[in-house]
C-alpha cells in the first residue's frame, strides 16, 4: 500500500520558517516526481514546487527564492523548506507523488496534507 505522510506544518509568524517533511511508503521516492501543492479556505489547489526524478526543480512565482524543494532518497523523504513565511502562505499542504509507466499508466498519490499558519 503507497502511503505519503506529511509533517512539520505549524503556526508561524510572518517572516519565519518551517521545513515539511514527505515520508513515502509502499513505493521508492526516487523514480517519482514529487510535488507539493497548497489548498487556502475557499481556493483552488495550487503546485507549489516539485522535484523531478532527474533533480530538477521548479516552482511557482509566488514562492521562488523562499521555498526550496529537495529530497532524499535513501530515507525515501521529500522536503520542502520553506523560508520568510508570509501570511498567504497560509494553507493546508498536500504531498504528491506521479509516475507514467509505459506499462501500468499514471501513478498519482497524495499525502493526506499537513497545515501551515502564518500569522501577521
């Protein structure tokens, strides 16, 4: 069974840093791209960063130069660090995990998402 945990999530103010943690099970990490992705009262999912199974990395404008993506494969752990918090930071942060098989299709997991409060 593939399961993705979040961690780390908390209340924070304004200006401050918190790192999340993805700790995946049932599957290896490494031949994924992991994603995080951020859910506000009353809005849409939004990508927040991910990290391609070749290293690379992109994430949206609204978090470049505060929110790093990184993993570690031999704990089978995403991350994502996050740096001068702002209050529209604020959401409920999900995990996710796609892989296309040539031969089993799409493999797309979530984490069941871990909350972020920044306060102003």
């Amino acid at each position: 069974q593939v399961q993705l945990v979040e961690s780390g999530g908390g209340l924070v103010q304004a200006g401050g840093s918190l790192r999340l943690s993805c700790a995946a099970s049932g599957m290896s990490l490494s031949s994924y791209a992991m994603g995080w992705y951020r859910q506000a009262p009353g809005k849409q999912r939004e990508l927040v960063a991910v990290i391609f199974s070749g290293g690379s990395t992109d994430y949206a404008d609204s978090v470049k130069g505060r929110f790093t993506i990184s993993r570690d494969n031999a704990k089978n752990t995403a991350y994502l660090q996050m740096n001068s918090l702002k209050p529209e930071d604020t959401a409920v942060y999900y995990c996710n995990a796609k892989l296309y098989s040539a031969v089993y299709g799409l493999k797309n997991y979530w984490g069941q998402g871990t909350q972020v409060t920044v306060s102003s």
